[in-house]
C-alpha cells in the first residue's frame, strides 16, 4: 500500500505541473489575443492540446532521473 501512495503524489505532482503550464499558455494567449484574432475556436482547441502533450513530454523528460529515483523501492 506505501507503494500505492507514491505512484497517486507521484501523478497529482505531474498533474500540477500541466496545470501550471496550461493556465500560462492561456495566460500568454489571453495577453496577446490580437496576434491570434484569425484563429477558429478549433484551431485554438488543437493548439492547446498539442501544447499539452508536447508539455507532458518536456516535463517527463525533464523528471525522468527523479522519477526513477522515486520510483526504485
């Protein structure tokens, strides 16, 4: 069970941190909205969730030594 209990702090960790990197890119979209005034609703949609994933992958690659560390009983 102590296991158990690393893996979820381990996930709710790497969950913050796309919560972080999302509301900044919405931050950075809300402040610079004239640049991106031709853009559809769907294409921002894309952009965000390619922005996601491509997050997902910076933050684990970042964290892979740290998450092995953590992970090793």
């Amino acid at each position: 069970m102590l296991y158990l209990s690393t893996y979820i702090t381990l996930i709710k960790k790497i969950l913050l941190l796309l919560l972080i990197y999302t509301v900044s890119r919405l931050g950075f979209f809300l402040f610079n909205l004239g640049w991106f005034g031709n853009m559809d609703f769907l294409d921002i949609l894309t952009a965000f969730l390619k922005g996601i994933l491509f997050d997902l992958k910076t933050i684990l690659i970042i964290n892979l030594p740290f998450i092995f560390l953590i992970l090793i009983p």
